[in-house]
C-alpha cells in the first residue's frame, strides 16, 4: 500500500516539473539545433552510465555542436573529462568545480560565459537522488542560460518509505533511467549505445601495461577492483585476497584495478594472493583500466564505477553491493552481469555510516563470491552455495 502512495507521488512531483518546464519553455524544440548543452555531474560512474543517453543526442542531431556541462565535485577526482578523452563527437567539455561558482560573482561570470554560447537546447541528466529543490533552481539556472528550449528533469528517488520501495517497485538501471529521459522527448525509438570508444593509442599502452607485468593479452585475466568511493559499499580487502587465492590456484592471473588512492590496499590484497597477481591501481587512466579490463574475462568488485566501465566494454562481472540504496538502481547493465546483495531488515537506509558494521556487504562471503565469479567463467564448483538471504541477481539485459 505505501509503495503504491509513493509510486502516485512520484508521478504527480514529475507531473508538475513537466508543467513548470512548460511554462518556461512554451514552444516546441528546434527541430534542427545549432548547439546543443547537455548538463551531466559525477564521476566515473555517473558519467559512463550517461554515455547511451548523450550518444542518443548525437544521433539525433549531428550536425550541432554539443557541449557537455558537468563538475567531478571534488577537486583531483575523475570525471568526465578522464571518461570522455576518446568521444570524438563531443566538441566540448565545460568543467567547472562548485567552489568558483558559490559566489555571487563566480555564478554570475559562469553564466555569463554560459549565454556566450547561446545553447539552442539546454537537457539536464539529473543525479539520481536529486530533489525537487535542486531540479527547480537548475531549472531556473538553464532559463538564465538563455537556452531556446529544455528538458530533462525528473524525481528519481522520494526518501520515504524506503524498504517498501525496494521490496515492491522495479526500478531502471541507472542507464535505462537517463536514456529514457532523452528518449521520452528528444530520441523517440532509439536503440541504447553502450559502447565507450577508446583511443588506439590507449588500448596500445594498456596491453603494454599487462606486457610490462608479464601477463600476455591473451593470458586468462580476471581483475579485482576492490576500492569504492562510499566506504559502506567496500566488501572486505582480506576476502578479495582469499578469492584471488583461489583464482590463482585455478591458473588464472589476476589485475588489481583502482586509483592511486586505493593502491595500498590493493597491494596488501597482491601481497596475499602472491604468484599469479599484479597491481596497477592508480598506474592507468581510466580509459587504460577500460582497455585492460577489454583483456579480462570477468571482474569481481564493489558497487563502484569500475562495475560500470566494464559493461561498457563487454566485460562480464561480479558485483558486491551492499544494501544502502534502492535496489536494482547502480546494478551494471550488462547481459552477464551478477550481484551479489544481502537482504538485512535495515536494508535501503541511505545512511553513509553504517551503526552496525555495515552488515548489508560484509555478510556477503567469500564462498558466495567464488560461486559467482566460477558460474560466470562456466567451471564446476559444486560445493559453491548461496547463504540464505543473499539475493543473487542476473541482469535482464536483453
């Protein structure tokens, strides 16, 4: 009954957003832009699930100059400029970082710089749990653009009644969310693009990278990525050793994968494994990582963007997620993908420190993981079964 409350006020907040963009914007879209802003925030994540959406934009309007419009939040961490070195299609990369802009006189430059390209159309990929106050004053900053015509905003998460949200509505990947913003108004019928295009250049120095490590391309690969941003979402550095063990037994090499912050606790984990492991976290780039995981047959990791960047090359994985957040939105969309995810009665709390240990991940254990990972790679391992209360999912991708 709740769900079905919270599913009405979904509709009727987005109803109303619809309206209020109306007003602002009367007329319909020009049917053939000059320029084109699209306006998307996040990291690595965020960003690659994004790419179907504005690869749809291209699609429909190729001759217009497209701008993308977006901040990596804090200052040092990748963004979409690390994620989009390699999309010839996007002429331009606007980056901007929240502190320039929280003054009267930083906002008033950056609009000003922002009406000097007068976008033809303005669409917003809004953040997953953005509210209705941050999607209005958006809004109302893409009007002061000047932009001719604009679109994009939506609720995607209502922070009530939370565990029966998760337990009784089905929702969208993060992919399938965003493309179908762009497909609802701007790209009717059109087909999901998830191929992330990567230099030849960078897919050169990444099998130079696995050269340099005495792993061939053609070496049976797995990876680990054991980091996340969210600290709640990261399974235990120990039971990615104790996995990795037992990959390694079983003859196949295994890549460490991560940032330069997580590289000491990716080296304690190769460490452990010992024989068979490398550790080139924070040695690549990101789009070095997408092309060493086009070498891998499987990853086993956390909820995090490297979960991401391997459906964007085909790369089938594992995924641990933990239970903060609805269920079924950050899942990779990938055919092949598994997640791993335990049911707890506090699950979908959206607490960024766990009172309880984090239970949701760490009761997640290293026999369910090696089950998953050895399905996926097609080998027998009979003694592999699910604890009760695990919910392990195969994406419906088609």
């Amino acid at each position: 009954m709740r769900a079905r409350v919270v599913l009405a006020l979904y509709g009727v907040l987005n109803r109303l957003l619809r309206a209020l963009r109306f007003l602002l914007w009367p007329r319909p879209g020009p049917l053939n832009p000059s320029r084109i802003c699209v306006y998307r925030v996040g990291n690595v994540g965020d960003i690659v699930c994004s790419l179907p959406a504005l690869s749809a934009l291209r699609r429909q309007y190729p001759k217009a100059e497209f701008t993308l419009l977006t901040t990596p939040g804090r200052r040092g961490l990748p963004g979409a400029k690390d994620v989009f070195e390699g999309v010839a299609w996007i002429d331009r990369i606007l980056e901007y970082y929240p502190e320039e802009v929280f003054t009267l006189r930083g906002a008033t430059s950056f609009l000003s710089l922002l009406r000097s390209y007068r976008f033809d159309i303005f669409f917003e990929l809004p953040n997953d749990v953005a509210g209705m106050a941050l999607l209005l004053r958006n809004m109302l900053f893409a009007r002061l653009t000047g932009a001719k015509w604009a679109d994009g905003w939506a609720i995607n998460t209502l922070r009530i009644a939370l565990p029966q949200q998760s337990e009784h509505i089905e929702f969208p990947n993060e992919v399938e969310r965003l493309f179908q913003l762009v497909e609802r108004d701007s790209v009717p019928n059109a087909e999901i693009d998830f191929a992330l295009p990567i230099p030849d250049a960078t897919i050169v120095r990444a099998t130079a990278i696995l050269d340099g490590q005495g792993i061939p391309a053609q070496a049976k690969i797995i990876a680990l990525g054991p980091g996340a941003k969210r600290p709640g979402n990261r399974w235990p550095a120990e039971r990615f050793a104790e996995v990795g063990q037992r990959l390694a037994r079983r003859g196949y090499h295994v890549v460490l994968l991560g940032t330069k912050d997580e590289r000491s606790v990716a080296e304690a984990i190769r460490e452990h494994i010992g024989a068979r492991s490398v550790n080139i976290a924070g040695a690549t780039s990101v789009l070095e990582a997408a092309a060493v995981l086009r070498h891998c047959r499987l990853l086993i990791c956390n909820d995090s963007g490297l979960q991401h960047l391997a459906s964007s090359v085909g790369t089938p994985c594992v995924a641990i997620f933990s239970y903060w957040h609805l269920r079924g939105k950050w899942w990779p969309h990938q055919r092949d993908a598994v997640v791993l995810q335990k049911m707890v009665p506090c699950h979908t709390c959206y607490l960024h420190h766990c009172p309880i240990g984090d239970r949701c991940v760490t009761d997640i254990t290293c026999k369910e993981v090696t089950a998953a990972a050895f399905g996926v790679l097609g080998e027998d391992l009979t003694s592999g079964q699910l604890d009760p209360g695990t919910l392990l999912s195969i994406s419906p991708i088609a």
